[in-house]
C-alpha cells in the first residue's frame, strides 16, 4: 500500500490549503480514509474521515472549516481547508484503515503552516 499526500504550504490566517493524498495498491473501497495531524510537541489527532459509503466525520476542531471528500475510482481523498487558523499549523497524513481488519497504513505527511 502507497499513500502519496501532497498539497501542504505556508497560507496566512484565514486562507485556505487543499490537500490530496493519492492511494495505491489496496483496494480502496475496504479502506476508511482519514487525515490526521501533528503539530511539534504534540500527539497526532485524528482530523476527519470518510467511508467509501460516504459518512463523514469530523473533529470538532474543524467542523464547518474543513471539508473531507473521496474519489472512490481515482482512488483519491482530499481535504479542503478553509478558514485556516494558526492552530492549524501541522504535519497532516493520510491514514488508510481496512474497514474489518482495522490495519492502517499511514502516508509520509505533508506540512502545513498558516502564519498570523
């Protein structure tokens, strides 16, 4: 499995970043797809996921700020980042999670910093 995220940056305070994370070699549909972060000092959080059902769900960190979709044929996940906050500043991955087994396969990250 090959999770390939991309689209991080440096925006100012209440821009807005579009991140995409590309995945390969799974089958995609057994997969709940997931962005977490990381900020430095802290533990990774999760930050929203989506089913290839289509349920949604977010943290309440970034309800009505963030938007997560998935392209279930180009086997793609993306999170839409609106409003961005300072806080907001992390390392956000990609997680891929098999829906029975619950083994997770995790992308190498992309940096996002939103600068006051």
């Amino acid at each position: 499995v090959q999770l390939q995220a991309s689209g991080g940056g440096l925006v100012q305070a209440g821009g807005s970043l579009r991140l995409s994370c590309a995945a390969s070699r799974l089958f995609f549909n057994n997969y709940r797809m997931a962005w977490y972060r990381q900020a430095p000092g802290n533990t990774r959080e999760l930050v929203a996921y989506a089913t290839s059902g289509g349920r949604t769900n977010y943290a309440d960190f970034v309800k009505g700020r963030f938007t997560i979709s998935r392209d279930n044929v180009k086997n793609m996940v993306y999170l839409q980042m609106n409003s961005l906050k300072p806080d907001d500043t992390a390392v956000y991955y990609c997680n891929a999670e098999h829906i029975t087994s619950r083994f997770d396969y995790w992308g190498q990250g992309t940096e996002v910093t939103v600068s006051s």
